[in-house]
C-alpha cells in the first residue's frame, strides 16, 4: 500500500515536472508548438503521457526539437554527440519517436516516402548534403567569387556553402526547371536541355537548407519562367504544391492530361487506398493545377512515373 502510494506520488510529480518544461519550451516552428500545446493538453487532461511523449524520453524529445527548430542542417549522428554525448543515442531511442511526431503533426499521408526522407524534411541528414544542378551560375563566399559553366553531367554544390553564399546570379537563362527524378534530371540535361535553361535536380522530400537554396536561386531572377516535374502521382502533386509555396509562379512540367495520356501504355493501377487519398486532394484548392488530371486519372484508375519519360 505504502509503495503503491508512493508510485502514484511519482508519477504525479513526473507529470508536474514535464508540464513545466513543455510550457518553459519556446519554439518558432508552428507544426512544433502544436504538438507542444497538444502534449501539454494531454499531460493535464490524462495526467500521463502517450507515445508521442514517452516519459522516459520526454526530455530528450524536446532536446531533439530544439535543435531542429533554427532550420539548419543536422548530421544524424553529430547531432545526437551533440545533444546526448553518444552517437548512436539519437538512432536507438529517439529516432522512431520523433519520426511518428512528423508524420502527426508536419506531414500528412507520408506512407510514400522512406525514414531517411521523413527526417530530411526537418533538417536531419546522415551527410552534408549535396545540390546538383546544370546551367551558368555563379556566387560569392566573403570575397572570392565561385563560378559555375554549363557541364555535360551537371554540377555540384555542398550545402555548407549555401548557408555561406551571397550575390547569387543566374546568367543566360529563360526557363528553370525542376526535375524530381535523378534519372530524369541525368537524362534531360545530356540530351534536352537548351542553352537558355538551368535544371535542378529536386529529388523527393527536400530539406530546410536546401529549400534555402531553392529559394535564393528564386530571389536571384527576375523575368525566368519556373517549372517543375515529378511523377504524375501523389507524391509529385504534394512536392510540386510545397515548391510553388518558395515560388508562386511555378508552373508544372508534363504533369497534365496530355502528358498522363502519352504514356498510358505506363500506366501503373491503383489500389482503393491510393484512389481515397487521390480524391481527398481533389478537394483541396492547393490542388487546383492538378484537378483536370486527377480526374483522369481516378477514370482511367492509374498513376504514371516520371521515369515513363526516358522510354
């Protein structure tokens, strides 16, 4: 008796203590401060914590959180050194946690993409992630200026120097173009592209840092026109709809009927799950560039890969 008391004194001054660190918490991020708020109305209407806010690693979330709030890039294991003194913590005990707070409260129906794309979105990447793109550009860190000329395979830039770099220009160019894709991108810029054009490889999920890239090539230009490619699916929707947040005159790139129909011979079926999710974007005004081929694409009950493009 006198044990079972004392445990639920525990208990209740573990719930205090955690309610006083989560509303001490400052965060910038909105998706982070709802799940702070969410925590904190769970902890005072429940008076325990759930699998979102394990108690034995609750602190530790929050120590996670903190870090990823600035928006900066995090190497997996250097940030788990950095935030618990052993590098291999961050994997073994927070990882899965903090991956579940992401698909709950930033993303939403992340079925399609991997662990490692799901914790890029926040900032956390296993290496310094590299950019790679093909076209004239050139930029500055402090006072030497670094220059790029249009290359056969394309071109390389580390994420460190984005954060580093100023006076971004794009020269000789009338359309960019973002290909989601790496085969795409490799095939396009070998055999497509025309000399007035600057392709980037987009890849799926992106980070905080390279969304920063992508914003400084778009602050950098004036009269270009802005495309984007993807699969003609629901991943490639959502990434076309978060790139055209960084660039409202993004326009998309054979992503429309036309194109759908051009490959039908590609064509891949869709289950009755896909098809619901399909039809809840359909609803969304965010949508709105993609309904004329959604709606194909729920008659025809088929999706296409951009890869259907090389063929």
């Amino acid at each position: 008796m006198a044990y079972e008391k004392a445990n639920r004194t525990n208990v209740k001054e573990n719930i205090e203590l955690l309610l006083k660190i989560l509303e001490e918490a400052e965060f910038n991020q909105e998706w982070i401060n709802e799940y702070k708020q969410d925590m904190i109305n769970y902890l005072k209407e429940k008076h325990k914590t759930n699998n979102l806010f394990p108690v034995q690693f609750a602190q530790d979330i929050l120590l996670v959180l903190k870090q990823i709030d600035n928006k900066e890039e995090n190497l997996k294991r250097v940030l788990s050194i950095k935030c618990f003194g052993d590098s291999k913590y961050f994997e073994r005990n927070i990882e899965h946690v903090l991956i579940r707070i992401i698909k709950t409260y930033l993303l939403e129906n992340a079925e399609e993409y991997s662990n490692d794309d799901i914790l890029l979105e926040v900032g956390i990447s296993k290496y310094p992630e590299i950019f790679e793109f093909c076209g004239d550009m050139e930029y500055y860190i402090d006072d030497e200026k670094i220059e790029y000329k249009k290359e056969t395979m394309g071109s390389y830039l580390n994420s460190y120097n984005v954060e580093k770099m100023t006076n971004l220009t794009i020269k000789n160019v009338r359309k960019i173009l973002f290909i989601e894709n790496k085969a795409n991108y490799i095939d396009y810029i070998q055999n497509k592209q025309e000399s007035d054009e600057f392709v980037i490889y987009h890849g799926g999920m992106y980070s905080p840092i390279k969304g920063k890239f992508f914003k400084k090539i778009y602050e950098a230009c004036e009269n270009q026109e802005f495309y984007h490619w993807s699969d003609i699916d629901i991943g490639g929707f959502r990434i076309f709809t978060r790139l055209k947040k960084i660039i409202p005159e993004l326009q998309e790139y054979k992503m429309d009927t036309e194109a759908f129909f051009s490959k039908r011979e590609y064509w891949k079926e869709m289950n009755q799950d896909y098809r619901e999710r399909l039809q809840q974007l359909r609803e969304l005004s965010d949508y709105e560039n993609f309904y004329e081929v959604i709606d194909a694409m729920l008659e025809n009950n088929s999706k296409l890969e951009q890869e259907a493009f090389i063929l």
